[in-house]
C-alpha cells in the first residue's frame, strides 16, 4: 500500500475525505448520503486503471476527482436511482402499496 492509501486508511468519516482533498462539499448532502458516496468512491478508485502506479502528485489529484464525482452523483441524484447498494439494485423500482399492506393484515374483529 502506498503512502495515499495508508493516509486515507486512517479516515473514520466522509467529510475527513472531502476535507483531505480540499473539495467543498454540501454539508447535508453527505449528512444523509455518506455511505452512499464512499462506497461510490470505492467503485471509481477499483475501476481507475493504474491508479496505484501513478505518480504520488497525479494519484492524489485522481483520487481527488473521483470523490469529487462521488460526491456529485448524490448532489444530482439520489440513492435509490444511483443504486450503489445491493437492496436499490435488487429493488427496481418496485414498490408496495399502502391499501395492498393493509389488506394483508389480519382484520380485527
């Protein structure tokens, strides 16, 4: 592991990241989206061809712009249409009505 990855490895939250990379961010977008914009980051570090061989300078400003685009994906968006977590992707779109609910419960006599 190289010198980035140890020094985010020790980041517990979201906004250590984003202050890390000196991105500003919208506070009550990663309130409610954290995990969801980590995760994405995740996706876009693993699929970034060669990111742990770059150079220290030009591997920090990628890693930079991808949680930058993570970040944004979720300012655009939001968790269920971008489905970074197996129940939005297994969902599609589905949804139970409240009527069909209360017809499956019991009646009370």
């Amino acid at each position: 592991m190289n010198d980035l990855m140890n020094k985010m490895s020790t980041f517990s939250a979201a906004e250590e990241f984003l202050d890390f990379f000196d991105i500003d961010y919208q506070a009550m977008v990663v309130h409610v989206n954290r995990l969801h914009i980590m995760k994405r980051f995740n996706q876009y570090m693993r699929t970034t061809p060669g990111l742990l061989e770059l150079a220290p300078a030009a591997q920090r400003e990628t890693c930079k712009k991808l949680l930058q685009r993570a970040h944004d994906d979720f300012v655009r968006s939001t968790p269920a249409q971008e489905k970074v977590f197996k129940v939005f992707q297994d969902a599609d779109g589905s949804h139970v009505s409240l009527d069909t609910l209360r017809r499956s419960l019991p009646s009370r006599q």
